[in-house]
C-alpha cells in the first residue's frame, strides 16, 4: 500500500507511521528524518535545511521533492510505502501525484490523527522531557516558540493539504488523543475497508 500520513506537530505521526509501517511490512519514509541525517552528514543541502529547520519553516518544495522521489525508487518500496511528513504544501501534494504517475502508480490512503492544539503543546512539551530524561539528544526544533511556528506552518500550508486529499476521497481521520493503540487500530480499521485484503489486524 502507498500511504501518506498527515497531521500537525505533535499529533503522533511518526509513532503511528512506524506502527502501520510495520504491520504492513513497508518502508516508512520520514522526511523529517530524511532531512536530519542530511543536516547531520554537513552537505550543503543539510546545511541550508538546518536554519530552516531550526525555525520550525518548511524546506524548499523542490530540495524535499528531491529527497523523496529519490527514496520510492529504492527497492524496498516495492510493495509500498508510508510517507510521513510529506506532503505539507498544496504543491508537494500535486507534485507527488505526477511522480507517482509517471511510475504508473498511486496513493492508496491517507491517514491523519486529529489531535486539538493545546494537547498538542503538552505533547511537545513531554517529547522534550523524555528525551532529557532518556539522555538522548533534544531535537532543536522541539521547544515552545519554535512549536509554535510550526503550528502556523502548518495551519497555513499543510492544513489545506487535508482538504486535497478529503476532496479525492482518500483521506482518513481518526480521535489522535485516544492512547497510541487505540488511534493505530482505528487507522488500521480505516485501512482494511478500504483495501481489505492487505491489512493485518493482529500486531
Ligand atoms: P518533522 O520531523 O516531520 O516534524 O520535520 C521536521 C522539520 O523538517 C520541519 O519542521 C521542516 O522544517 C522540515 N520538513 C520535514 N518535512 C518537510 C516537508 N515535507 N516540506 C518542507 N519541510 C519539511
């Protein structure tokens, strides 16, 4: 299945990315990570990104379009993928469907945990505590005053990505506020209706 999962900072993305990923037996394709590993080997391209980044803007569409077509025509997307953190503008929406269809492919569904705005900043606020906690490294963009940028970027272009996607019938929204299992089986559950015969429904 090819996938793409949406939703603002904060809302649980990554961790419902890699669950569904999993259970599906497919790449997820981060392009938050994709970006970091880029700003962690110092290339040009990580270097720009990392200001950008670190003011909670969005990356250029055509440096993320780059790294994203590049990866689905790795080998392991054979039997799919599930995009998370991309498309977050109108334009990379657009764009990802042209690319998909000169391979003759498309998207199969797009899943989006809906999680209300102040849960979202104690998220974030909780994310920052646990990685201090756990010794590991904070993210830098993972502080109040850059979330809150975030969250602007977000209403203001990735937002309207929703409506992209509910007005070509793939989109699935499900209560992101519920526990980490309960929102993957509602997205599973979205999933298997509509494509039944690829969903697991056990792990
Ligand atoms: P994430 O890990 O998905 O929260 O992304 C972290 C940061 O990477 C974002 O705040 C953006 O600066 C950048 N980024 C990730 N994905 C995209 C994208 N699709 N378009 C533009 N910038 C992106």
């Amino acid at each position: 299945m090819r996938l793409v999962m949406l939703g603002p900072p904060g809302a649980g993305k990554g961790t419902q990315a890699t669950k569904i990923a999993a259970r599906l037996g497919i790449p997820q394709l981060s392009t938050g990570d994709m970006l970091r590993e880029a700003v962690a080997s110092r290339s040009t391209s990580g270097l720009r990104a990392k200001h950008i980044m670190d003011r909670g803007e969005l990356v250029p569409d055509d440096v993320v379009l780059s790294v994203v077509t590049n990866r689905i025509d790795h080998s392991d997307t054979v039997n799919g993928f599930i995009l998370d953190g991309f498309p977050r503008t109108v334009m990379q929406a657009e764009a990802l469907d042209q690319e998909l269809a000169t391979r003759g492919i498309k998207l199969d569904a797009v899943l989006e945990p809906e999680v209300d705005e102040d849960a979202l900043l104690d998220r974030i606020r909780g994310r920052a505590e646990e990685a201090a906690n756990n010794g590991e490294c904070i993210r830098s963009d993972d502080n109040p005053e850059v979330f809150k940028t975030r969250l602007d970027v977000y209403r203001a272009q990735t937002a309207p990505v929703t409506k992209y996607y509910r007005s070509q019938g793939l989109l699935n929204t499900v209560d992101g506020l519920q526990s980490i299992d309960v929102v993957t089986e509602e997205l599973a559950v979205a999933l298997a209706k509509m494509s039944p015969h690829q969903m697991r429904s056990d792990s």
